[in-house]
C-alpha cells in the first residue's frame, strides 16, 4: 500500500516533514484509510497522517460528546474523529458543493449518518447561526487566511474546558523562517501570525503551538 505522509504540498518549497513524523501514522479503519488514499490521489485536501494522528489520540482521550470541524473535505478526518471517538457527534462545514456530497456520501458509506451533521456552506457565515457555549472540541481546518476573523466567533462557540484545534499553522515552514515567503502567501503568513499571536497571548485560553505535521495550535478555553 502507498505510504501518504502529507496532503498538503507547498508546490514551490516541496514538502514539509517532521522529525517525528516517521513514528506518527493513523490507527484508522481499512475504510478510512482508503477514502483517505482515494482522496490523497484525487488531489483533495486531506490531513497528514502525523495530524491526523494526533488528532484521532486527542478525541481518544478526551472524549468531546460534540465536535466542530471547519473544513470537511469528504469525510476523512470527520469520520476518523467519529472512529475514534465513540460518544461524539459531528458537526461538520464545508462550502464546496463536490467535496460536501462526496463527504456525506462517505459517512453513509461508513454507516456514520446518525452520529453526522453535515452543513454545506460558508465556514465564516454557518459558526454565526450555532449555539454558543455547546463544543467540546473545534478543528479549525478551512480557509487559513480567516482563523483570525473566526476566532472571538469560536471561543464563543466552545464549552468552558473545550479544545481549539487549528491546523497548518506552521505553513509549510513560512512561520518558523525554514523557508522562504512567496510573495503570494505574505497576507497569508501575517493572518496566520495574528492567529498564532491571538491565542497565545488570550488570557481566555492555553495554548500550545506544536511542531506536527503541518502545525497544529491547541488551544483550551479556560
Ligand atoms: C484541508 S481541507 C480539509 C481536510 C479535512 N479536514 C480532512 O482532514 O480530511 C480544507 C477544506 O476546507 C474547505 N473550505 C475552505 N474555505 C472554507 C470556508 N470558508 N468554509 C467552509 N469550507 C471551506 C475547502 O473546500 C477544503 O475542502
């Protein structure tokens, strides 16, 4: 079987791996594992495996009876959440009309319906109309550049105790300085810093930034 380590390829820098991502991969079902591979060679934005793992072993041990995630793509990292996570219900957003079918489609396929609200639609626009204070657990994988819009929007959102898990937050490298800014991502890289310099400085939240797969911020909202 194809060893995917990373979905998301920075076209002009390559990819960025970590010294740990050797050690990290997924305990996912066979089903998963392949609706991730098909997704991985359709090209569609998929978690790596290192994220994907820390994000299956932190449902695992916190047990979030309601999940958020920002960015469904078809299903993977939502279902493998589910998977992991047998008390959780999924509320999940996506506003690409393919990606949603293909997402809802996949957690038919995976007998995960009942435990799935899928909402096709703007991330930016769908977190105003939820209920405030009813998420245990929110990953934070949409449009990078509008972490910084969403986030008073998500700390409401969250239950007291309730984790804020944002991916990509190291962008290939652009925030740590291992690699160079394009030009076209130098907005990008300044919302993503904003981000970053949000949440660790909220007196609301704790916050750690790590070093996984592509970065990932964890925040817990005191
Ligand atoms: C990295 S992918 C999500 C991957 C998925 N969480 C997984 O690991 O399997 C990001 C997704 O966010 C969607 N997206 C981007 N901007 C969005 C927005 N403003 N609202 C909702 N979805 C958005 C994209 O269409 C894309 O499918």
């Amino acid at each position: 079987m194809t060893d995917f380590h990373y979905a998301h390829k920075n076209t002009q820098e390559g990819e960025r791996v970590t010294k740990t991502a050797p050690f990290n991969k997924p305990q996912i079902s066979e089903e998963i594992l392949s609706l991730r591979q098909n997704a991985f060679m359709a090209e569609i934005p998929v978690s790596d495996d290192e994220t994907l793992n820390f994000l299956t072993t932190l449902v695992s041990a916190l047990k979030p009876e309601r999940i958020l995630e920002l960015g469904t793509a078809v299903g993977a990292s939502g279902a493998a959440m589910l998977e992991a996570c047998s008390v959780a219900h999924l509320t999940t957003v996506e506003r690409d009309e393919d990606f949603y079918k293909a997402a809802v489609g996949n957690f038919n396929m995976l007998n995960l319906s009942k435990r799935v609200t899928a909402i096709s639609g703007d991330a930016g626009e769908v977190i105003n109309g939820l209920p405030e204070n009813s998420f245990d657990f929110i990953f934070l994988d949409c449009a990078k550049v509008q972490y910084i819009k969403y986030l008073p929007r998500l700390k409401k959102l969250l239950k007291k105790g309730g984790v804020l898990l944002a991916d990509d937050i190291l962008l290939f490298g652009y925030i740590t300085g291992e690699a160079e800014v394009p030009k076209k991502r130098k907005m990008l890289v300044e919302h993503i810093k904003e981000y970053i310099s949000a949440v660790t400085n909220d007196g609301e939240l704790y916050t750690t930034v790590l070093d996984i797969g592509n970065g990932v911020a964890m925040s817990v909202k005191k």
